[in-house]
C-alpha cells in the first residue's frame, strides 16, 4: 500500500476543528478590522499610484525580506519564523485539500519528501523562537519585552512541539505508520522512540496521539485569533505598509496644501494625521532598529523613534475608544493616562514631548533601517510646524537663527563676512543685470558667511577657475535656500525664499546649479520642482569628479596623510551619492579613503541636521564627538567631508575631544584644489 497522509486518522469528530477555525479566523478578523477602523480617522492621502512598482517593493522587502535580514542574527531569526510557518501554513492547507476535495496527491515520494521538508521547516521555526527568546533574555541591546511578546513565543513554540508529538505518537503505534515514513519523519520519529522507551503499550500512545492533536489545534487556532489582538498584527499590516510606502525623494517633506488659506498648520490632534500615517503605527514591529540608529538615543537625548511610534499608536488607540467605546483596542503598550479633556493636542497633553520633537536630526537614519518602511521624521516635521506655525514654540537658539533669517535672508546672526567677500578675493565677479549664467556656483549661507567654511569655499572658486568653468555666482543677491526654516517647521519662510529664489535663477537664466552644500543641494532638487524650478542640480562633489574623469582638473601629488570620509546625512541617505566623493578622495589620497564604523547609508550624523547647527547640545553626548571618536578608530589623520555644516560639528567635535593634533577636518574640495601643500594635511 502506497504511504499517504490521513488528516483524521484516530481522530473521532475531527471535523469540528473547522467550527473553531472559522471561531479563530473571526476574532482575528475583528481585531484587524478594528485597527482598519482606527486607521479611518485619518485624512486622505494617494498611495495608490505606481501599483507595478508597489507590487516589487512588496516582493523585495516584504517576501524577500532584504532590509530585514540585514542585521545577521535578527535577520535568521525572522527569516526563519517567516519561511518556516509559511511552509508549515501551505502544508497544512495542502492536506486540508487533500481531505475535503478527495484529490489525492500527498502519496508515495512525494508525501514522503513533503514530511521531511515539514520536519525541516517545523525545526528551523524553532531555531527562530531560541534565538528570539536569546536576544530578549541576552539583551545585547536593549529590547523591550513585554508579557505579551512572551505568550507569542509561547504559543509558537507550543504549537510546534505538539505539532511533532502527534506525528512522534503516530508513529509510536504499529498501524499509523510504515517503516518508510518513520525515516522520512526524523522529528517525530525522534519522539516516536522517546516515547516507546517509556511505554510500549499500545493504546497509551493512540490516547495520547488523540488528545495531543486537539491541544495542538486548540493553540494553534488559540494563535491565529490572538493574531489580530496583539503585536503579531504585523504579520498583516507590514507587507501592506511595505506596498504603500512612499517612493517620493527622500529630501521632499510634505507641502501644506492652499498654505496661504490655511487654518491650522502640522499635526495637533491624531486623527490629523493620513490614513497611511496611522497605519504605519500598526505596522510597527517594536523591533528597536530605528532606536538604535538614531544619533540622538544613542547619545542619550530624549528621543526614541521607536518610542515615539508607539506613543502615537497608544494616542490613537485611545481616540479609537472614544469613538468606539465597545471596542477594547487597547493592546500595547499601555496608552498614556489623559491628564484634561480628551480634545487637547498630543503636545498640550504630554503624551508626546515638546523635546522629542526638537531632538530629531532629520538624518533619515530611523527610516533607513525600518524594515516595514515606518515614516517617522514627517511626523516629527508635522509636530514641529505646529509648535512653530501654531502656538509660536521653538528653542530660544533656533529662535535666533530663524530672526536673523527673516531679517537678513540668512540664519547666521551678526556677521563679519559678506557673501561676495571671498569672490573678490578671487576676482569673481557677480551677476547683474543683463547677465546669463547657464551654470550657477550657489554657494550657501554657511559656505560665505561662516569662517571655518570659507576656505572650502575658496578653494571649489579656485578650482572651477583652473579647470576653465563658465560660472556665474549671485554674490551679494544670495538668499537663504530656505532649508533651514522648513526643518525648523516655519514653511511661510520657506515658501517666500523658495518664490524669491526661482525668480532670480530665471532672471538670470540658469540652467544648471552647482553647490556644495547638501541641505542646498537636496532642497533644489527636491523641493524646489514644486515652485516650478526645472534645472539640473549638481553637488560638488560629482561636479569635481567629472572634471577629474575628463582630465580637466589635475591634483598632482597625492596627500600623504590617511584620510577617512564622513557621509553627509542630507548626501547620502537622502540622495544617494556616495562614490562621487570617494572617487574624488581616491585621487586626492592616492587610495581610497578609509571607512568608519558607519558608513554609506549607515553613517552616523555630525549631529547638525534639522537645524540643530544653531541649536544648543545641551543633553547627553555631543554626537559630533561620537563621529570624531569612531573617526579615530581608523587610524585616519584627515576627516574629509562633503558638507559646510559636517565640517563645522566635526572641528568643533576635535576640538572637543582635544585631537587637533591628531586629526583635522577638511573638505573634499580643498583635498583637491591643485595649489594646496599636500604634506601639511591643509
């Protein structure tokens, strides 16, 4: 007789496990659709667009799991618990269509192969739970446990193991098994043979087989309806949030629309957030990557991404039950206690810090390691703009510098330099009235008026000059980009210089612009398109790269010293651009720079993003010298940066950890410029 697989063998009125998985299948249903309704308060938004694109995504990041198993040990972990109960999902309905439809496929090889790949993949779930039960008891960093996430290990782990013990006690008895499928079965053969060196009796092993399927159903039915009342929700939520992930730039913070008609500005109350933004909440793993990126929990400031995803979970969990006071939507973690009436703002409440909003770097780097694609610095943004445009809040430095924006077009204060004063030096003249300039050297704020950069600065003019570029330069004409107002949250101020500002290129009928600040380059690229700027936007660096490449720029004698690269938040993560710099630096160095333990898209950040280059550090560990220090470990005697506001954290970031001895900070361009004494380091 041909070996098959008997779903209900010893098993008397079998078929009422199908009453209790519609049961199971319900609740679970419930408990997702409740969350769909909670995700119903929020305002519309299109993520519908791009359904090809979306669909990939979903398969890359969502199947294939790429961002996921980037971390090794983590990554084995989920992959395991993901292949492994997808196997032993599709297995399970495999013989569940075998039995109700009376189409006989699981027989002979075939079901043979198929119990040991049930084997397998049954065992590498288990693998997954140790590992996942090791890093919460370990804690190599920190992981938030809760009960919760200990049932669910629990329930899995139970599930498996009992899973095993029907097979192991089939296989005990003489008539549920052949020999055949004994060797098949390695896992439940193993329990076969552990039971039988107790007992070898009989009947004991078709009692225990019988009463250790029904256990086995009731926790894994006991699973799936706990599924859509706890954490485990993700298993749904995240491949959905995966497919309505924004693939706008990363630079592009969402505009206000009609900013001129509005009433109210950013973010008050949740349910002005989108529909998408509250599902990201709900699809939040709890997995802590963005929390361990963030330059600002890992130099203990007040701020946890992690943190701030489910506080905002818990504040719509807690608006959900105002509306709908029968359901119990709470779950995890526990919502923060209303202080006064239930329509004041989250910020008003407490149920999120003023500070947590103000610590954000914009580094990006939180969403860079989410795994379901989590956005959390629009929501940030969206906090920020309501204290800023709304009730008028902002740390007293950012004050400052948004002042001297409004009143100087830029945000540095009182300052000496002017922005011709370095291309007078130089005897570049500006643009004026009747002039073109197809290509525009946009220097910056920081690049003319600020007196560590100012070399930089000299230094790009010096080589665009040898290398014979047509260039013009606004000169004295320059205004702010605007960057800083819209990550400090005033988007009227933006809004006005960005109008200013393309009004003047198309004055002068730029067709290009290059510059070397990133925050510059990312808001010209990015945001700018919406005011109607249609220009190619370079960076420095891959300006300087291409005239190397075309053997128009000559940087004779390589440096001696060794030279490490620090990535640029608003560059890399942002935009990118990541071998431009290197290749510039390979030349200038003669070998590729060195690499910190963050690099690329990991790269810590100088700690000046969001418009904390004017914001006092005052908590924690200054982040620029975490980036100093790591900077150090390579044995690097030059810091090369791309950025004027990395280059301004990272000296002050050497200075505070006293190393001008052994470490300066330079920019690329100045690396390059071909009249610098390359055995002085600059």
């Amino acid at each position: 007789m041909e070996v098959t697989r008997e779903i209900y063998w010893n098993i008397e009125h079998g078929k009422l496990v199908y009453l209790f998985g519609v049961l199971a299948v319900g609740i679970a249903a419930f408990g997702l659709y409740s969350r769909y309704r909670l995700w119903r308060m929020g305002k519309a938004e299109n993520r519908f667009q791009n359904p090809a694109k979306r669909l990939a995504s979903l398969l890359t990041y969502g199947f294939a799991q790429l961002r996921v198993i980037k971390h090794p040990v983590a990554g084995v972990m989920h992959l395991a618990l993901f292949a492994g109960f997808l196997v032993l999902l599709i297995g399970t309905l495999l013989i569940a269509v075998q039995e109700n439809a009376s189409i006989y496929f699981l027989k002979g090889n075939f079901y043979l192969v198929f119990s040991l790949f049930m084997d397998i993949f049954g065992l590498l779930v288990l693998v997954g739970v140790g590992v996942a039960l090791g890093r919460r008891m370990a804690k190599p960093r920190p992981l938030s446990t809760e009960p919760a996430d200990i049932i669910v290990l629990a329930m899995i782990f139970l599930a498996i193991v009992t899973g095993f013990m029907v097979e192991g006690f089939r296989l005990a008895t003489s008539t549920g098994a052949s020999e055949i499928e004994r060797v098949w079965s390695p896992c439940g053969n193993l329990v076969a043979i552990a039971a039988k060196s107790f007992t070898s009796d009989e009947t004991s092993f078709l009692r225990l087989h019988r009463y250790t399927w029904w256990v086995h159903m009731f926790i894994s039915l006991g699973f799936l309806g706990y599924i859509g009342w706890s954490k485990l929700w993700h298993i749904f939520f995240s491949p959905v949030n995966i497919y309505f992930r924004s693939f706008e730039p990363r630079g592009r913070l969402k505009s206000i629309p009609e900013l001129e008609k509005a009433e109210s500005f950013g973010v008050e109350r949740i349910e002005q957030f989108t529909w998408k933004q509250l599902l990201d909440l709900d699809a939040c793993t709890d997995c802590c990557r963005c929390q361990h990126a963030c330059p600002a929990f890992m130099t203990d400031k007040p701020l946890s991404p992690r943190d701030f995803i489910l506080k905002l979970r818990a504040e719509m969990e807690r608006a959900g039950s105002g509306r709908w006071p029968g359901l119990r939507l709470r779950v995890h973690p526990t919502p923060p206690p209303t202080k006064t009436k239930t329509d004041e703002s989250i910020l008003g409440r407490g149920a999120v810090s003023e500070e947590e909003i103000w610590e954000c770097r914009t580094c990006f780097a939180c969403q860079e390691e989410c795994p379901v694609f989590v956005e959390h610095v629009d929501k940030l943004m969206e906090f920020r703009r309501y204290l800023v445009m709304t009730t008028g809040k902002m740390p007293s430095s950012a004050e400052q510098a948004m002042t001297s924006l409004m009143m100087r077009n830029h945000p540095w204060g009182r300052t000496e330099f002017t922005r011709e004063g370095w291309a007078e030096k130089l005897g570049i003249k500006e643009l004026s009235d009747g002039d073109s300039s197809p290509l525009l050297f946009w220097v910056g704020c920081t690049g003319a008026l600020v007196d560590q950069n100012l070399e930089a600065t000299e230094s790009l003019g010096r080589i665009l000059k040898a290398a014979g570029v047509d260039f013009g330069i606004l000169g004295s004409q320059e205004i702010c980009c605007g960057d800083p107002a819209r990550r400090m949250g005033n988007d009227y101020s933006f809004v006005e210089l960005a109008r200013k500002n393309v009004e003047l290129f198309n004055k002068y009928g730029v067709k290009k612009i290059l510059t070397a600040c990133p925050h510059c380059f990312n808001t010209f690229k990015n945001e700018y398109p919406e005011f109607g700027l249609n220009v190619e936007v370079v960076h420095h660096s891959q300006f300087m790269a291409e005239l190397l490449r075309e053997g128009r720029l000559s940087v004779g004698v390589p440096f001696s010293q060794r030279i490490c690269y620090h990535d640029s938040c608003y560059l890399g993560r942002y935009n990118d651009i990541y071998d431009a710099p290197r290749r510039v630096l390979k030349t200038a160095g003669g070998a590729s720079p060195l690499e910190m333990a963050s690099s690329r898209a990991n790269s810590l950040c100088c700690g000046g993003g969001g418009g904390h280059v004017w914001m006092e550090e005052s908590q924690g560990t200054r982040i620029s010298h975490v980036r100093v220090e790591e900077a150090l470990k390579t044995g690097a005697e030059i810091i090369a940066t791309a950025c004027p506001f990395c280059l301004q954290l990272l000296r002050d970031g050497v200075k505070g950890l006293s190393a001008e001895e052994k470490l300066k900070v330079l920019d690329i361009a100045q690396l390059v410029e071909p009249e610098r004494d390359k055995s002085k380091g600059g």
